[in-house]
C-alpha cells in the first residue's frame, strides 16, 4: 500500500485499506521524513513548508487519523533523530521538526493513556542505508563524508546499521517496553553524549 503523509485523504485511505485487510494495528511505526540540508541564508518556505509537513505535519496526523484503527494498548513508534538536540549547519528546520516529533511522544502519550497506548521515539544517529546516494553525491564523496562523520562525529567511530536500529523498534513494538510512555530511546553510537 502507497500513502502520502502530506495528504491526508491518502493517509485515511491507507488505513481503511489496512483495517479491511488485516484488521485493528497493534504496533504502528511512524516513519516518513526528509532530512535536507540548506543553509539557512538559503531557506525557502516551500523548502520550510515541505520539511514541517512530511516530518511533523506528517507525524501528527499518521497518529490522529489511526485512532480508530488502533487496537487498545497498541504501541506507536516515531521516528526522530540524534539531532533533536543537537546543532549542525544546513539542518535547522529538520532538527527542529525531530525535536517537535519527540515532542508528541509526550503529548500522545497523555491523550492516549486511558486506552493504554503507548507512544515512544526511536532517535537514531547516522545509519547506513542507501539514503546516503539519494543526494546524488559520488560514491567517493559518500564514502568521504560516513568516514569523516565515524572519526570525528561518532563516539563508536563507526555508523549505525539497518539491523541495529530494526531491533530498537522491535524493542518498543514488543511487550519488553510495555513500562514505557513518551519515552526515547536514542541510538547514535554516543552522538548526544559529546
């Protein structure tokens, strides 16, 4: 199934489809984001415009309109990032959209209590994914900017993998976590603690 967190009609036809074919969601992980990096003298407000309404926009009612469709004590997981308090060049606006999202763990969390819904943030560091040529950077360019980031950004001197980060969010999906509320778990390879 194909949904557009920027349309909200798409998101509803996205979950109606679900429910018909696999009934009430148990574990739901909000995902979607752009991370573009633009020098703020640079900024637009379309620029601005699209990465509010994918990564928080987006967010916030990927959680709204599936409140029918979630079963009680479901778990929610959303995506936010390392650099929800931190500050690099070139990302202010997606910085401040993962901040918000982890702001809404906290918030959901207290509306969602009463029907024992847990909402909690999975902030990953920089992972290895294909992501890194979506930019269009030569693989020698890519390759230059993960070894910088590893010796010089990175406590663990290395970055995160796919298979990292998917446990976290079986840890929150699972009953493991069944304590947690509006909580994060942060998985940066020791970003956050410099």
């Amino acid at each position: 199934m194909v949904s557009d967190v920027t349309d909200l009609k798409s998101i509803t036809t996205a979950y109606q489809q679900i429910a018909a074919q696999l009934g009430k969601i148990d574990v739901l992980v909000v995902n979607a984001g752009i991370a573009p990096s633009i020098p703020l003298a640079d900024f637009t407000g379309q620029a601005f415009n699209q990465i509010s309404d994918i990564n928080f926009k987006g967010a916030f009612f990927s959680i709204q309109l599936a409140l029918p469709f979630l079963n009680d004590g479901a778990s929610i997981i959303l995506t936010s990032s390392a650099t929800n308090e931190k500050g690099f060049p070139g990302n202010s606006a997606y910085a401040a959209t993962k901040a918000a999202v982890r702001s809404l763990a906290r918030s959901f969390s207290t509306d969602l209590m009463n029907r024992n819904i847990r909402v909690n943030v999975l902030s990953p560091g920089a992972i290895d994914t294909p992501i890194w040529s979506r930019g269009g950077a030569s693989q020698e360019e890519i390759n230059g900017t993960k070894d910088y980031m590893a010796a010089n950004l990175i406590p663990a001197k290395r970055l995160g993998t796919v298979q990292e980060i998917a446990e976290g969010f079986l840890y929150l999906a699972s009953d493991a976590s069944k304590y947690m509320f509006g909580s994060e778990l942060v998985m940066d390879g020791g970003v956050k603690t410099l």
